[in-house]
C-alpha cells in the first residue's frame, strides 16, 4: 500500500529548491522584482535607473543589474539611487547614518562606543518603522518607540537615544537632500548626575580594587580624563617629561582633538612603573587589565559593579549610582574647589582645557555646582564676605 502524500506538499509534485537568499525575486501578486535583506523577512521592491519598479517576470536581468547596483550603494561604490516616488525609508536613513559612523571609527573622528550604541539604537528603530517612508514619519512615532521600552527610565537615556535619532535624520538632509522630519523634536533637558567622590569613598574603593583597575581608577580620578575613550587609550608614545613634570598627551575621538596636559606627581610616579610594562613600540596601552588588554566601557562597568556590590555601596541611595564617569566628576570638583592647591579652585575654562570640554559644557556641567569663580561674585554682589581664611 503507497504511503499518504506528506501533508504541506501536492502529491506527485517534486520538491524544488528556492532561489538563494539575497538574490532577486519575482512576486506573481504585484508583477515587482524584491530582494530580501539578509537576516530579515521583509521584502525591498528593485527599482530601475529611473526610481520606478521594476515589473514583469521577463525582465530578469534587470532586476539582476538592479540588485547588483544596491550592493555596490551599500559598499559606497556607487551613490544612491532614488527610491520609487522620490520617497526615502526610515531604514535606509538608519542605514547612511551606520555606514557614515562607520567611516569614521575608520578614520579615528568617531569613536567605537558611539557607533555600536548608534547601531543599536537605530536596529531597533528599524524594527519598529523601518518599512515607512521618511515622508510619513512622525514625531508620535517616535515618541511612541521610545515610550515602548520600559527600561528607559532616565531623561539622560532618552535623551541619548533621541540625539542619535535626529543625528541621522539630519545627516541624511544635510548628505541626501532629504528633508528630517524631526525638526523641532524635543529631547528631555540636561541633567548631568554629578557623584562626587569623597576622601573616604576613593580610599574605599582603591582598598577593594585589585591592582590594575586600582591603577586605571586612580588615574582616572586624578586626571579626569573620560575613561574609556581616553585614559585606557593611553600609550607610551603620548607621555612627555618636561622640566617641570610630566605632560600626557591626550587625544579625544569624542571631540577629534588631541590635548597636551600635565600631571600631578603621584600619577607621573605611577605613569612611570607602568612604562617599564609598555616600552615603545610595543602597541601596549598604559593602563590593562589582568590579561594585558585595555579597559573596555563592559570591562569596566562590569568591574565596577561587583565593587559597588562588595562594598554595600549597591543598598545606599547615593553611593549606589557610582559609576567610573564618578572619577571624572571628582577630578571636575576637587579642581573647581582648590582641593590640591589650598582650596584656590581654578577657573571654568581651565578645568575645559583640562578635561576637554568647551568652556560652556564645562560650566553647564560643572561650573553651576561648584564653580566658586561663578558663586563668588554673587556673594559679593550682595554684600557677604568670605570667611576669613578662604579663597
């Protein structure tokens, strides 16, 4: 007796292969040439030189010259072509925007942290309106994506997650010609959470610190340079002895510019034991971890979690939202305060120079709270004097 036909198939009919993913396709129910994206289901209509579908089942071979052209876009051999109708896709605005990030990993004028933050961000768009066209984007559909991810609780994430949004819509308007249609989106107000770093918590922290990340704290604390996209950056090559001491020579991806700055003794005195570990042209950073390779944003995050957690630190109010972006906050505070020279604290635009920021991000951030250059001329302005032995 014949076994029943396997359900799923007509009986009798022979199983034939699909064409392989990425090539062109021909869709009976429109009459269009497709291609689908790897990794994905959604289909992309191909498009001739013209911007119009490209229709009928005998026209093979230009949907094939079509598919090839797109490829050849996505390796920026070729410049766009127009979509149907003149209309762009949000994805493909995700996608310019990712492909220029990229670019400039590549050429040191964006660092990698923005680009994998970016690309993630903007995956996660495309999940959500990838297929509509730019001319149909709203600002509600942008408020409603990101209100859709409860795990974005704070304004300074969502104001993260925005600013990289409209960073692409505006390249592409800037690049592409297409207009955003995000002008006048409004992202949640700056709030810098400034953690200052008290005597008693740096002491702490470096205590349960093994030695490497003991080292890459202290620096950081004492320099506040941002940690991973500076300090762990740190070679031999970018230190320089000067009669006077000892000057690092910093270079910023997140700004592109590169900074000379001088140090204070402790860390010339830790800076020069770590040279010993680094000569010159070994490629090796100063500052590494146990397995000899430098401090990673997860490396360190992760690192300092579990001290958080090892000291308590994760039940108290204040303490608990530490983070290694603290170090920098303290060095800002103790410069601002006269810590290290008598409590004569320095000026707005020197902290800038020093901790690269411009004089209005280091005021915004810092100089409101602790600047005693801005809150000094208000107590005069009103008649109060210093106590006697302060600055």
């Amino acid at each position: 007796m014949a076994d029943p036909p396997k359900r799923g198939r007509r009986s009798g009919r022979p199983k034939t292969r699909r064409q392989s993913h990425g090539s062109a396709w021909h869709w009976r129910q429109t009459d269009c040439w497709y291609y689908t994206l790897p990794g994905t289901n959604k289909r992309i209509p191909l498009l001739d030189e013209e911007g119009a579908r490209i229709r009928g089942k005998d026209n093979k071979e230009q949907a094939r010259l079509a598919l090839a052209r797109v490829k050849l876009v996505e390796q920026g051999e070729l410049p766009a072509a127009p979509t149907a109708g003149g209309e762009w896709l949000v994805a493909r605005v995700c996608s310019e925007y990712i492909q220029y990030c990229d670019r400039g990993v590549a050429n040191r004028t964006i660092s990698a942290d923005h680009r994998a933050t970016a690309t993630s961000h903007l995956n996660d768009l495309c999940k959500f309106c990838g297929a509509l066209p730019v001319a149909q984007l709203k600002k509600t559909h942008i408020r409603t994506w990101v209100e859709s991810h409860t795990g974005w609780k704070s304004p300074a994430t969502e104001r993260s997650v925005l600013a990289i949004v409209i960073a692409a819509f505006n390249y592409c308007q800037d690049n592409h010609d297409v207009p955003s249609p995000l002008k006048g989106l409004k992202k949640p107000a700056s709030k810098p959470r400034l953690h200052s770093l008290s005597k008693e918590d740096e002491e702490a922290l470096l205590k349960a610190a093994d030695p490497p990340f003991r080292d890459f704290l202290f620096a950081a604390i004492h320099t506040g340079l941002r940690p991973f996209c500076e300090l762990a950056r740190l070679k031999t090559e970018d230190v320089e002895e000067s009669p006077r001491g000892m000057l690092w020579r910093v270079y910023a991806s997140k700004t592109g510019k590169t900074r000379k700055i001088p140090v204070r003794p402790e860390v010339a005195e830790l800076t020069r034991r770590l040279l010993e570990t680094a000569p010159k042209g070994s490629g090796k950073p100063l500052f590494r971890t146990v397995t000899g390779k430098a401090w990673s944003k997860v490396h360190g995050v992760v690192r300092f979690c579990a001290l958080r957690k090892k000291l308590g630190w994760d039940q108290d109010p204040v303490r608990k939202r530490y983070s290694c972006y603290s170090c920098r906050h303290t060095f800002a505070h103790r410069m601002l305060s006269g810590y290290w020279n008598g409590g004569a604290g320095c000026s707005v635009e020197t902290l800038a120079e020093l901790i690269g920021d411009t004089p209005k991000v280091a005021f915004d951030h810092y100089g409101r709270e602790w600047g005693q250059h801005y809150r000094e001329p208000l107590w005069n302005a009103i008649g109060v004097k210093a106590p006697a032995g302060n600055a």
